[in-house]
C-alpha cells in the first residue's frame, strides 16, 4: 500500500460540482455511507470492474492523501484494507485528475502510471 496518494472515482458532474464549490463533499454513494469511498493505487482497476463497468463520463482524481485529516484504512466486504475519508476535503487535496475513457468492452482505459 502507498500511503501518500489515494484515488477517487466519481463522474465529471460531480467533479465539476466540486470545482465550483472548492469542496469535495462525496458521490451519492458517499453521501449514503456517511464516508468518501477512495482506493490505493492498487485497487483503482478493481474498484473500476466492480462498481462501474460500462459507466461513461468519469474522472480519476489523485489526492494527497497526507492532507486528508479523517482518512481511515478499513477492511471491506473482501477483507481488503480500503481508504476511506470521514469528512469533506477541500479540491487543493488533488493532485492530479485523469479522464477515464470507456473502452468498447465496457471497461475504462486507466491511465498508465496508474496500472
């Protein structure tokens, strides 16, 4: 596990949402949880087959994860060890953004310092 960066997967909407507001609050699913979902490096193509195959028009943000106050590390359904961030952050946390482009078999093309 890399603990410096984490990775963020929502759509652009919310992305540009977010740059509006300078504030990143969560997806839907986050918002439900009561946390902001994140993956490791690691995790970002598994995270993307699982829970958005076939899902056009997203981003791929790459955050800081030193400055992000309330990130916990806790163990998923699977038993993996996922971040998860127990409050808003503020956009300046992200480092990098990356467009994730769907490919014909409904998977996305992740970037390739990524995989």
């Amino acid at each position: 596990m890399n603990f410096d960066f984490v990775y963020k997967i929502c759509t652009k909407s919310e992305w540009n949402d977010a740059k509006e507001n300078k504030i990143f609050k969560g997806t839907s699913l986050d918002l439900k949880d009561g946390f902001i979902h994140f993956s490791d490096i690691n995790q970002v193509k598994q995270t993307l087959n699982k829970f958005y195959l076939n899902q056009p028009n997203l981003v791929l943000l790459k955050v800081d994860a030193l400055k992000l106050q309330k990130l916990v590390w806790e163990h998923s359904s699977s038993g993996d060890m996922f971040p998860h961030l127990y409050s808003d952050f503020d956009i300046d946390c992200v480092v990098k953004e990356y467009s994730l482009d769907l490919k014909e078999d409904g998977n996305h093309k992740i970037p390739s310092e990524i995989k």
